[in-house]
C-alpha cells in the first residue's frame, strides 16, 4: 500500500466531494437540458468570461494542446527558478475558476471578491485545510468552462490522450514526477496534498548535535499527493455525460472512480510514483458502462 490507510482513506473522501461538488456545479450552470438528444444549453459565464468558441467534437485537440503549452512553460519557469512567476499564474487560475464556482450558487460580485480572498490565502499565507478546501470548488469552476463545448467522443478521446500521456511523463521522462516535486517545494500544489502529521510551528526545526557541533535540521513532513488533473478529467467525463443523464444516475462515475483511486492506492508500493489518470480513465469508462446497463 503507498500510504496507510487511514490517508488513503482521506484522499479518496475528499476527491469523490470533489467530484460531487464540482458536478453540482456543472449541473447548476445548466439552463435548459433534453437528456433523450442529450441537447444542453448553459447559463452564461460570470465576469463577462467567455468559453472557448470551438466544435465540440475537436476540442479534445484544444484542450491537450493547452495542457502541453501550459506543461513546457511551467518546465522552463522551474528551469530558470521563477517561483513567484508560478504562483502569480496559480493564483490567477485559483482566482477565476473559485469565482466561476461560487458564481454558481451566489451572486457573482461576492463570488468573486471570496474567490478573490481564497485565492489569496492559498497563496500567501498557505495551510493545509484552506489548501484543500478550495481544491473542493476549484475543479467544478473549470468544469463549468468546458464540460459545455465537448461531447462523449471528444471527452472519450481526451481521456485516452491524457492516460497515455500521464504514463509516459511519469514512468519515461518523468517529468511529471518534476512538477509535483517543484509545486511542492514552492509551497503552491494544484492537486490535493494531505500531510501524515502536523508539526507545531515551533517543531518545525529540530537541532541536531554533530561531533560536538551543533546543526538546525528542518523537519520534514511526508505528503500524499493527488495530482489536480486526476481531479479535474473524470469530473469533465462526468459533467459530459450528465448532458445525457439525470444528476444522480450520473453520480455513479464519481462512485466507480472513487473505487479506482482506492484499488491504486491498495496496490501500488511505497516510495514509487504512477500515473492515475490511466487507472481513473477506466473508472469512468466502467462507471459509464454501468450507467448504459441501468438506464
């Protein structure tokens, strides 16, 4: 097992709440809905924002073409040691995708002067409740931006896309296992991140006598981490299909992905890294399957 139970355990909790918030979410911005055509309108976006204006079947294309833009800036600010240019382009994205959330529910000026003070906190002042509360909202606002222009054969195909290419940065070049390692050290993580203890602040350093000398040793705390797209892809796959189905019926890939996330952890080793999204990928295509055989 890669972390003891009891994280394992709080790892999955939290992305299934993430996955049924952020579906709620989704579900909130639906305007009108004819689930036997499966034709959806969505409420506008807050803020004056607009979704991107391509054809739902090629915006698999799009979307993975931002994600490898957006992987190879990040690898060239963590080349040159830009943290601060990372956490300005973290706070950003926090800043909207909360707004676009709590938009969903309350009126958008105050939604977006809370998204305004999260994001901040996340950022300046960062703690590990406040870290993963937000990543509660943060996905479901994504989800609303682009569930509505994709359909089941492009979120099909991402999904494929982005297993493949999740393994191959994990277990080839490795350079995913860079990004979680500099987003952790930055102190700013797009994913959940659930320490195995919490040190007072005065414990934070230990001292430590050496041949009669004496050194500060900073303590360090072990994380389990949960990448952000391992939250926010089987939350698109979901927030497809529910253009087809009914919020609950829907839940049932959230329930089957869970169930994935859970058997990875169960199996996979200590000290190693793996890919989700593979794992997850068929979770969701399971969970599809059981949807098709009810309903």
């Amino acid at each position: 097992m890669k972390h003891s139970l009891i994280i394992t355990l709080i790892l999955a909790t939290i992305f299934l709440l993430a996955q049924v918030i952020g579906l709620s979410i989704v579900n909130e911005y639906v305007d009108t809905k004819d689930i036997v055509t499966g034709n959806v309108t969505y409420k506008q976006l807050p803020y004056n924002l607009e979704r991107p204006p391509v054809e739902e079947s090629n915006s698999f294309y799009y979307i993975m073409s931002a994600i490898l833009i957006g992987t190879a800036l990040l690898l060239i600010l963590i080349k040159f040691n830009k943290t601060s240019l990372w956490k300005f382009w973290f706070f950003l994205s926090v800043w909207i995708t909360l707004g676009v959330a709590f938009a969903a529910f309350i009126n958008e000026i105050i939604a977006g002067l809370l998204a305004l003070v999260f994001a901040l906190w996340k950022v300046l002042k960062p703690n590990i409740i406040m870290h993963n509360i937000t990543e509660l909202f943060v996905y479901g606002g994504l989800a609303a931006i682009f569930v509505p222009i994709m359909n089941l054969f492009a979120i099909f195909v991402l999904l494929i896309l982005i297993s493949i290419y999740d393994a191959i940065a994990v277990w080839k070049s490795k350079h995913m296992i860079k990004l979680a390692e500099f987003q952790t050290k930055s102190k700013v993580f797009a994913g959940l991140l659930i320490p195995y203890s919490l040190p007072k602040k005065e414990k934070s350093n230990k001292i430590e006598k050496l041949k009669g000398k004496v050194k500060l040793v900073k303590v360090q705390v072990k994380n389990a981490l949960l990448g952000g797209g391992d939250i926010a892809f089987p939350l698109l796959f979901a927030g497809v299909v529910l253009k087809h189905y009914t919020f609950l019926q829907t839940l049932i890939i959230p329930l089957v992905t869970t169930i994935a996330l859970l058997l990875l952890f169960l199996k996979s080793e200590k000290n190693k890294f793996y890919p989700a999204m593979p794992f997850l990928t068929v979770g969701c295509f399971v969970g599809y399957g059981i949807i098709l055989l009810l309903f």
